[in-house]
C-alpha cells in the first residue's frame, strides 16, 4: 500500500476551524492505526484534526462511525444500482453488480478502503458494529430479490440471500487483506460470483425436482 491515512500529526495550528468528514475520518483512521482504536479517543482525533470536540460529534457520534464513513455513501450507490437495474438481467447478477459499483476504487481511496477493513477484520466491537450497519444493505438486498423472484420480502429465504451477499463481500475484503494486493475489486468480485453461482444452481436444482 502506497500510503496511510493521515494522523494528523503534521498539521498545523493555523487549520481552519471545520474540515471535511472525508478529511477527519482520515486522520481518525490513521490514529486508529497507529495507536489501537480502543485507545485512540474523541478528543485525539478532534485535536489531530484541528476541530473542537462538538463539531467531532456533530460528525460523527461514536468512533466506529468513523471507520464506517464511506459505507454509508456506498448504500446509496447500492441501492440506486438495485432501482436501477435492468430487467433483462438475471437478480442475482444484478446484485453483484449493484455492490460493486459501491465500492469506489480509485487509487485515492485504497489506503482509506484499506484502513477500514483492517481495523473492522481486527477490532471485534468494529465487526459487531459492521454487522448492525450493514442491516440496510442487507434489506435493500432482500427486497430486491423478493421483488424479482416473486417472493414475500418477510419470507426467510430472500432475507437468507440478502444476508449471504454481505458476507460474501467481507470473505472478498478478507482474501484482499491476505493477499496484500492494491484493489479489492477482484477478490470481492469473485466471491459474490461464487455465492451468485451457487444460488443458481440450487434454483435450477429446485425447479427440477
């Protein structure tokens, strides 16, 4: 990896008053690097940023929010993918496509991508809080296949497969992290492939019972 988040260690006294959440959110990831992110507190990073502690929590509320900054974005992408998509196309290849367009892969945001994923593969409160975020994209998901297989949304098997994509997409981070390798678009890629096929095997299993 090129670079890591900024600290916020060589910034100045003459910052102005209020930065970008983009820009804070760095500098919080980088001090949860450097120091442990259950060590590293509001007022560190509030201070390395340069901003008082109340526009912090204006931000963001708690310090895993932090780390889930451009998660929250990348649901909107995912859930516009999802009304978007043609219906020609198969859903569980629509729903790859709609996580992956999410995942914003330009070479700026890789240390950043990189930085949230290590610290939500490493801290546990960070995955127990990643579970309870990603509930919106499993429901966008659940309900896009309802609506495309003619199921009840509150039925258990569209609600199995929503979920079943979200952690495909943390076994692809996984295998990115493992594998050391610049962009994490293959490796989730093919493990929402690899889940996406499974599913159309067992429909074509099911139909021909």
């Amino acid at each position: 990896m090129a670079s890591t988040p900024d600290t916020g260690e060589s910034r100045g006294r003459g910052r102005p008053s209020t930065v970008s959440v983009d820009a804070v959110a760095e500098i919080g990831l980088g001090l949860f690097l450097k120091n442990g992110f259950d060590k590293t507190t509001m007022t560190d990073i509030a201070r390395a940023a340069g901003i008082g502690r109340k526009t912090l929590f204006n931000y963001f509320p708690n310090k895993a929010d932090i780390v889930w900054n451009r998660f929250n974005r990348q649901l909107k992408d995912l859930t516009n993918a999802l009304d978007h998509a043609p219906i020609d196309i198969v859903s569980t290849d629509a729903v790859v496509a709609a996580v992956l367009s999410g995942l914003h892969t330009y070479p700026a945001a890789l240390p950043i991508m990189h930085a949230e994923v290590t610290l939500i593969q490493a801290v546990p409160s960070l995955q127990s809080y990643a579970y309870m975020q990603g509930q919106p994209w499993r429901d966008a998901i659940t309900r896009f296949i309802a609506g495309r297989e003619g199921l009840d949304p509150e039925d258990t098997l569209p609600e199995v497969l929503g979920h079943g994509y979200w952690h495909a997409m943390f076994v692809g981070f996984r295998k990115w992290l493992c594998a050391g390798q610049s962009s994490p678009l293959p490796y989730v890629e093919t493990a929402l492939r690899d889940y996406s096929r499974a599913l159309q095997a067992a429909f074509a299993h099911e139909k021909n019972q």
